[in-house]
C-alpha cells in the first residue's frame, strides 16, 4: 500500500423507490432513513453529509408523510449536508425516451436549484447500461463528470489496457467520450457502490475490513484519492460512521480517513489525475463481459409497460408539449406538463420501467400510466377546444362540420387520418332521452366531401359507426348530456404544416371521384399501393416488394418460440434448446377492410408449445441457482398459441403496419417475430437517446452469452449494404441480429420470478392471456441514416389531433404554422415552449456522419442549452447553422406575446 492516501468516505442509500417491495412498504424505510438522518446532522458536527442518491424524488417522498420537517430537510441542503440531483429520479436509460431523459434532468436540476443546491455529479450507479450521449447532454447542463457502476471492465495496472479499447479501463478515472466529441471525466465504480459498506467500529474488524477494502481501492485509483461508498440497496444509516473513521485513522497513520462527499472527492480527484486516461468511447454496455450479467432483457421483461410508457411519452413530447405553444394560458400549460412529466417518471426508476419487480409494483405502474395518459388526454382535448373556439369556423352552408387538424410533428407530413364525428346530436333537454336513438336512426344520411380552407376538397371514406352517448361540459353550467348518431371518415392529407393547425369541413354534397391506389388482390393474397406490394403466404408470413427500388425482402414475419428458463432480469434458454416455428404451419387469410385509403387483412397461425417449464426449473429457483447454470427443459404437455396478425396498407405509405394480438397459454417462453433482409452484414443501426447507434452483429470476444440481444428506442435497421430493412415499434424495445442476416424482435417474454438474490415469484410476470404489439415495416435502399428512412420510423406513432366544433366566429385565422424549419438529415425530438420567459424551445439531433445544414425561420433565433439557457443569437429571419456530425442543437425562438 502507497503512502499518503486519502480515503473519501461517502454515506449513501441506494433507493430504488419499489422494487422487491411496493413504494408504500418502501417509503416506510426511507422515513426512518429520514428521521435517523435528521437526528445524526443534528446531534453530530463530524458527519459531513449523505448522498441523496442523486434524486429529489426521495425528498417529495419523505416529506409527504412528514410535511412538519420541510424547513429542518432544506435547511441542510441548502447547507450541503444532505445532498441531492441532477435526476428527478434514478431512470433507466435506454427504456425511457431521449425527450424524458432529458425533462428528468431539466426538472431534477430545477427542484435542486430551487431547494438550494447546484447538481455537479451526472450519477448513474446501477443503470443498467448507459446511452453514449450521456457525455454530451450532461455537457450541456453544465456538468463534467459522471460516476457509474456498469459498462466498462476495470482491469488495474497490470493489465493494461490498449487506448483504442473503448470498453476497459486500467483506472475507476476514465474519460467518457460522446459520438459528437463531446466528454466528462468518468467515475467507475470497480468494486461497486457498496465498497465502503458497514465500516466496522472496532479495532480487529477494522483492521481486517481495511487490509482488504484499501488494496482493492489502490489496485484501480489512478490518484491517492480513494473512494469508498458507505452504503448499499435501501441500506439504513450507519450511526457510528464517525466513529468508525476515527477508528481508521488510529489503525492506519499513513492513510487520512475522512467523511466526505463527491464535491471534495473529485476536486482533490482533478487536481492528481495522471497526464493521460483511457478513453471510453459511446454507450456503456457491458460489452467486455461474459454477457450474463448485462440485464438486457428487461427489455422484453412485461412489454405490456414498455408500450404504456411509449404511448405516454408521445402524448407528452409529441402533443401535448407542441399544443402549448398555441394555447394562451402558458402558465397552466407549464405546470401540467411538469405535473404529468414527473407523475410519468415516477415509473421510469430501473427496477420499475424494467418490468424486474414484484407483480404489486407493476400493478401500480399501469394505474400511473392510466392517470398519465387520461389526464393528459383530457388536458390535450379541452386545450384543443379552447384554441379551437377562437378560430373563425364559418361556412357558408350552415349544414358543414368544423374539423381542426391539429399539427404537432414538427414536420410536414402526408398521411391516412381516421376520425370519428357526430353528424348529429339531440340533447337531453330537446327531447325525452328515451326517443332519441330511434330518431336519429331514423334521420337520412348523406354523403359528404371533407373541404381544406383553401376551397379544395379531398374524398373521404364513410362508416356508420351507430349511436353513441356523450356530454358537454359548460365552462358556464351542469353537464349536457345528449345522443349522436356517429360515422367513422378515412380520408388522406398532406399538409405543409409543421406546428399548428388547419380548419376542414365535412360538408354534404358527392363524394369526389378518387384513384383507385389500394388494391387487395385476393386471388394472389397481395395489398398494393404506389410504393410496396405484399405477398402473403400460406404459412402467415409475407413478402415485400419495394416499387421504387425493385428489392425483395422474403417470409418476413415467422414467428419462433423457444423455452426461458431465466428471469425478469435475463434471457436463458431452456436446456433442451428446441424452437418451435411457424414455418410449417397454414394460417388463414380474412380480409378486413379495403378503401381507397387503407386495406388491411388478417392473418390467423397457430403452434402448438409446452406449456411451461418442466419441474427442475421450480427446484432451481428455490436453490437459487444462477440462471447461465440452469438446466431445465420444457414440459411434455403442450398448449397452443394464436396469433392474429393484422397487416395495414395505407395510401402513400412507403411502409406496411402490423398489429399482432397474441393469446399466450403457455409459461416460462420466449415469442419473436423473424425478419430475413438478404445477404446481411456485419452491423446494424438502432435507435437509441439522441443517436442512431451502430452496433457490431457479433459480440467482443470475450462474450460467452450464446445470445447478443440489444436495446432499441423506435426503430432497428439492418442492410446489406444495397438494401436496408427498418423496423419500427410501439414500447417494442428487444431485437437480436441473428447470423448477420435476420433481425429477431421479441414480441412476448414470459418468466415468473424476479431473479434476485432471493425467492422472489412474479406469476403476472408470465403474461397471460392476450398480449398485443405494434410496429412497421420500412424497405429502402442502402442504410436507415443515407436513405433518410429513419424519418419515417420517428413519423410512424404520430396522428395530427383532431376537434370537432360548431361553426361560429372567431378573431384567429383558419390556418396556422408556428415553426418552419428544414433539414431532412435532422432529427426533431421537441417542440415546446420554453420553461420561463417567452418563446419557443426547438430540439434536433444529427444522426449522421457528416455536417448538415439547419435552416429555421423566427423573429430570433437564440442557441440553447437542454435546461433552456438562452446563450449565443443566432440570427433574425432565416438562420442557417451547421450541425456537427451526432450533435444535439436547442434553440429558442423568441416571440412577441406570451
């Protein structure tokens, strides 16, 4: 051991808010932290501080149940004694979205500052991998380092490591690299955030304890700084800490003990960091490692959250945020997006997003989405209406319907619109409810034409969709109930419109003549429009023709089952290693609708599979066997899975949909859907938090996993270099490259325990009864990136909003467009309005390689940081701005009125 150390004892707790246990049994944990905490800072000068995890979160936990301590809790943050941020909450990185990582450290920092701290620390301590962006995001919020405990093997001295290994690191201290160049100095946690756990306060275990805990310290620590964290998973308070450095430092001379916190640990850090550190390049992965420990698969652990959570983030980043910028009351805008943000987060936490908990936990997570997307929704419709009442709605045939279509991509788009609308209602206080149905029953339908304000018109598809109950709400009075008889339109648009909104009309009157552009040749089992055709074949899988390019893509779509014997946190397959295929089987074809706007078929298969593991698998997890050590196999008897697999064609797609309902009978198994895309090649492109990441389809060497499953955000892509294949998701985030040819998107994964350290059973876990998923298919030539395809997977989940309202006067215009900007290689992930002042916060990412050209009109135009600085001006009118290759850009467009 070297002379002249520093030991920086950092107390913490690692708080998974649920996990093992509900928040409720939880939280009465973190209270008696709390109390125990407030009590120590009270009683004792020496103990310097406690590391609130790097959330605020806990503090809004503790002090719901103990509202009369708020002034004691901020007084020792303001103090720095209980430390707290950047995060609202410990999120998982790469299941929550670019947009809610970034809104989790802009209202984290927020509540830090406001509770009277500065964040300096990008924590991470048990992400479960990290997106290669973190660098660059945590640059622009002002933050220079990062401490994590996963993604890059430590080696120590005597195994160097080579400076082009962008995965392993000789030293905790490291450089972290972003793609775009950018870096903050990375704090690995090699021997975990427990190190300095339960210090012993008594001299012989003292002197054991330290023997062991400095050597392992000193074999990685690049400077006579030492970190030790005093803590570990919900651990409590150690109340004789103080001692226990004392003791330390009576046992050690040549070693200064001390309580410290982040801020003097990597100050003194800084100041003896050696001339060069490794350098660690991008997403952390664990990519040096066995893989058995990468808990990739909580990916596809209880998808049905996974897909809750990506319809809630698109409402939030993707409508209701974009809407605010048109509603008047800005203040009440704010304050509901950060209200339906953080109720959103809540769910985010890794043990909770990730499906790795106990089945309670998750039962609460699908209320939160419920109360997110309900309340959302609401907001987004009565908002929708406000704005709605102010425009000019009048026709001249007193017989039309208002329809605003409300923009919110941020782009131009040419789309399929479905829309419900009421061609008439009686209320209540008109006519005895009990005859209303049979009177509009009774009442003719005519035919309509939907009309732009321009004075053209587009044809529309009509359904009678029957009679339906609704009301109103009077801003002014009580409730009016009423009846309507209601028809479904289909119809296509194109729109100019980036943010903002159109008035239509369905105006009575001969439907216009249309092209006939949706075929479905049901002799040849084929849908067609201008851009693909499909082949559907007896097995249930189809064919893709690409018009514009001539490629093929081949029985897409099989299904494959095989038997997992893993856990919520990872994938194992089932010892006898069989997969079951839809390959052999028939399936029937129905065909379901069939417009000039949209055809669709459904596509029924069936396999047989065993319904469950066999009895060895109960006995392992009893004896806690490690799941790469399990052996069971699968049970003789079988059961039968149905899918029904929908395939959706619409007019100008470039792309076909599917919707897949799965009725799942069976246990302990893994569903995935199979897409061959030709001669393959050696990487692929994801998604991933501001960057479309390009992978490696074979593993590092030392990787002993036989699987190499991947984390996506909306889309996946493998090519073969002369034509590409894009799959684009709904809350569908799991996918393995198999044999560099196929891509393999899990669908369903069931499991029935959570896996840790313990005996812990999960039955919902296995997901039983009907599943469904969502996602669409995108054939282009070459790569997703230089074939702009990715525009269309981000295009995918979004529909403009549509309001149905009365004809009436109003000082607004019948068309708006609040942005305009251009830049196809661009990537827009929001569009909101700025947290304080006046104005409008764009973001863009470059996923490419090479610069590209941003081109956006305002009054001013001003760069900007993620938490909304307002820095540089950029120009007025017309600004035009080179955007580096994998650069994030926000700007803030100023306007006049609030």
């Amino acid at each position: 051991m070297m002379e002249n150390k520093t030991a920086h004892i950092i107390s913490h707790s690692h708080w998974d808010r649920e996990w093992y246990m509900s928040l409720e049994e939880h939280r009465y944990y973190l209270v008696k932290l709390f109390d125990d905490l407030l009590e120590q800072l009270a009683q004792d000068p020496g103990f310097h501080s406690f590391h609130l995890d790097g959330q605020t979160i806990m503090v809004d936990d503790y002090l719901q149940v103990r509202p009369d301590k708020e002034e004691e809790v901020k007084r020792y943050i303001r103090e720095g004694r209980l430390i707290i941020g950047p995060w609202y909450i410990l999120q998982d990185a790469f299941l929550t979205s670019s947009e809610a990582n970034v809104r989790n450290l802009l209202y984290g920092m927020k509540d830090t500052k406001k509770l009277g701290q500065e964040a300096t620390l990008g924590y991470f301590p048990d992400t479960f991998g990290i997106y290669g962006q973190a660098p660059q995001l945590l640059q622009q919020a002002h933050i220079d380092v990062a401490a994590f405990g996963r993604g890059v093997t430590p080696t120590g001295f005597n195994n160097q490591v080579h400076h082009g290994d962008e995965f392993s690191s000789p030293y905790s201290e490291m450089k972290w690299e972003a793609p775009d160049g950018s870096n903050v100095l990375g704090i690995l946690f090699a021997n975990w955030y427990s190190n300095g756990n339960e210090i012993p306060a008594g001299k012989a275990e003292a002197e054991a304890f330290w023997e062991k805990k400095l050597a392992d310290a000193e074999k990685f620590a690049s400077t006579s700084q030492l970190l030790f964290m005093n803590g570990c998973d919900h651990q409590p308070l150690q109340k004789d800490i103080v001692k226990a450095i004392g003791t330390a430092n009576e046992l050690i001379p040549n070693v200064t003990f001390k309580h410290s916190s982040f801020k003097e640990y990597i100050d003194e850090v800084k100041k003896e960091l050696p001339d060069v550190l490794q350098t660690i390049r991008g997403e952390l992965r664990n990519q040096k490692t066995d893989g058995w420990s990468t808990l990739v698969n909580t990916a596809s652990a209880r998808i049905y959250l996974k897909q809750a959570n990506d319809r809630c983030q698109t409402l939030l980043e993707r409508i209701l945020e974009p809407m605010g910028l048109l509603v008047e009351d800005k203040r009440l805008h704010r304050d509901f997006a950060e209200f339906y943000w953080k109720m959103l987060m809540e769910n985010h936490p890794h043990d909770s997003i990730c499906g790795c908990s106990v089945d309670g936990v998750h039962r609460e997570m699908e209320t939160r989405f419920e109360k997110v997307e309900k309340g959302a929704l609401r907001y987004v419709t009565e908002q929708a209406r406000e704005i709605a009442s102010d425009i000019s709605t009048t026709h001249h045939n007193p017989e039309a319907i208002p329809l605003i279509l409300f923009y919110t991509d941020g782009k131009p788009s040419t789309q399929v619109i479905r829309e419900k609308v009421m061609v008439q209602k009686i209320y209540f206080d008109e006519l005895d409810f009990r005859q209303i149905p049979e009177k509009l029953k009774s009442t003719p339908l005519p035919s309509f034409v939907l009309e732009r304000g321009d004075g053209t018109t587009l044809p529309v598809h009509l359904k009678e969709k029957g009679i339906s109950f609704g009301y109103d709400l009077p801003g002014d009075g009580f409730r009016k109930p009423y009846y309507a008889k209601e028809i479904e339109i289909t119809f296509a648009i194109e729109s100019p419109i980036h943010i903002g909104y159109e008035t239509c009309y369905l105006v009575p009157g001969e439907n216009t003549p249309y092209e006939e552009n949706l075929i479905w040749h049901q002799s040849e089992q084929k849908l067609e429009n201008e851009h693909i055709c499909v082949t559907v074949h007896e097995n249930g899988s189809y064919s893709i023709l690409d018009k514009q390019t001539g490629y093929h893509y081949e029985s897409l779509g099989m299904y494959e089952d095989m038997g997992d014997i893993g856990n919520e946190y990872m994938f194992k397959a089932s010892s006898d290693g069989i997969v079951f295929t839809t390959k052999q089987q028939t399936s029937t074809v129905d065909l379901v609708e069939n417009n000039p706007f949209r055809a669709s078929i459904e596509i029924e298969s069936k396999i047989s599979v065993p319904k469950q593991a066999d009895e060895q698998l109960e006995l392992e997890r009893q004896d806690l066997v490690w799941h790469p050590e399990r052996k069971a196999g699968r049970h003789e008897e079988e059961v039968l899975l149905t899918f029904k697999t929908l395939l959706i064609l619409e007019k100008g797609s470039k792309g076909l949909k599917i919707e897949v309902t799965i009725d799942n009978q069976a246990k302990d198994h893994r569903l995935r859907a199979l897409f061959p895309v030709g001669n393959g090649n050696l990487y692929h492109f994801a998604d991933s938090v501001f960057e479309v990441v390009k992978r490696p389809n074979q593993p590092e060497s030392q990787w002993i996993n036989p699987t190499f499953d991947h984390h996506m955000q909306r889309f996946v892509s493998l090519d073969d270099h002369e034509k590409g294949l894009t799959i684009a998701g709904k809350g569908l985030h799991e996918y393995e490259i198999v044999d560099g040819k196929s891509i393999a998107v899990t669908l369903l994964r069931s499991v029935g325990e959570l896996g840790d350290w313990g005996v812990f059973e999960t039955p919902e876990a296995q997901c039983l009864g009907l599943n469904k998923a969502a996602f669409m298919l995108i054939p282009h030539r070459g790569n997703v990136i230089d074939s702009r395809a990715f525009n269309e997977a981000y295009h995918y989940p979004l529909n403009p909003t549509v309001v149905q309202v009365e004809q009436g006067e109003g000082r607004k215009e019948k068309t708006s467009n609040l942005l305009k900007w251009s830049g196809d290689a661009l990537a827009l992930t929001a569009c909101k309005p700025a947290e304080e002042g006046i104005g409008i916060i764009v973001r863009w990412f470059n996923p490419t390689d090479e610069p590209q050209e941003l081109s956006v009109e305002g009054d001013e135009v001003y760069l900007s940081t993620i938490l909304e600085e307002k820095k540089e001006c950029l120009g007025h009118g017309n600004v035009e701005r080179t955007i580096r290759p994998k650069e994030i850009i926000t700007v803030l467009i100023q306007t006049d009125e609030e």
